[in-house]
C-alpha cells in the first residue's frame, strides 16, 4: 500500500489546526477495539452494527456468519464504510474508512489474519483459516478485506478535517 494524499479541509477546521499525519491516523485503526459498519439493504436501507476488525496489509479486515444481516448486505453492494474514535467532542480522533468489501478465502491470507486477530486480542478471539473461512467453536464465518479508498479523521479539541485519499 502506497502512502495516502494527505490533506486538511479548511471549511471543517480551526483555522489554526494542522492535518492529522497518516501514521497518527493509523495508529488508531490498529489500536481499535470495536468498529461500527455501514452496509446497505437490498431496499436502500442503511444497516449499522459494532464489530471487531484488524488492519493488516493495508486493508481493514473482519469477519461476520454467513446469514448476518451485513453478510446478506455485501451480496448486493459491496460499499461500506467503517468507523472508529471515541464519543467525547473535546479529545481523541474519529476515523472514517471507506471502500469495498472483498470476500477473503485464501488460506494462507486467512492464517495470516487469524494470527492478527489472536496477536490483537490476546487470544480472545481465536480462528482457524481453513477451506476459505475463519473456523471456531461456533461455526464458519466469513472473512471480508477492506481496501480504503479514502479514510478521514477528524481530531477533536484542536477540531481539524483531515482526508487521506489513497
């Protein structure tokens, strides 16, 4: 993954505020617990649910059951987006992700990012990668990888607009 265009959004920020730099930006998104994805419906309806993921090769990953309604979602329109941050309005910074959801099935990909998610949770999430899918105790589920084509971040206190565009 290449380094983004970082740039900040005069008309959403202090007038004395600098951008939020990419590594700041993705520290964030390495270190989040929990994440809240937009899909959308087969009738338009947007859908709205908390998740965990991990960053890894420069996409965001995550999993979901096959018959979970953002599962059913991505059949149809593969946009999402994902958000991240803290519900202060003075402190931390709230990160956007957009892109598409892509189904992961190699296996080796799949092992790769059931390290990432035992190494992040200190093995409370534990996954085996086999015949396409993530494996444990309670059955299959479905691996999707997403590739940003833009994330923005927005720094609160200092109140700044930041948009890295990939």
């Amino acid at each position: 993954m290449h380094e983004p265009i970082t740039k900040i959004d005069p008309r959403f920020s202090n007038p004395d505020t600098t951008a939020t730099n990419w590594d700041e930006t993705r520290r964030v998104i390495e270190t989040a617990e929990l994440f809240w994805i937009s899909t959308v419906r087969a009738d338009g309806r947007p859908h709205v649910t908390p998740l965990v993921a991990v960053w890894l090769d420069g996409a965001i990953h995550f999993s979901t059951g096959a018959t979970e309604q953002k599962a059913m979602n991505l059949r149809g329109n593969p946009h999402v987006i994902l958000t991240t941050g803290c519900n202060t309005w003075d402190g931390g910074l709230d990160v956007v992700i957009e892109g598409d959801a892509v189904q992961t099935t190699d296996d080796d990909v799949l092992e790769r990012l059931a390290e990432a998610w035992t190494k992040k949770w200190d093995g409370r999430w534990q996954y085996e990668a086999h015949d396409g899918s993530f494996h444990h105790e309670d059955g299959a589920a479905l691996v999707f990888s997403v590739t940003p084509i833009k994330i923005l971040a927005f720094a609160k206190g200092s109140f700044s607009h930041t948009s890295h565009q990939f």
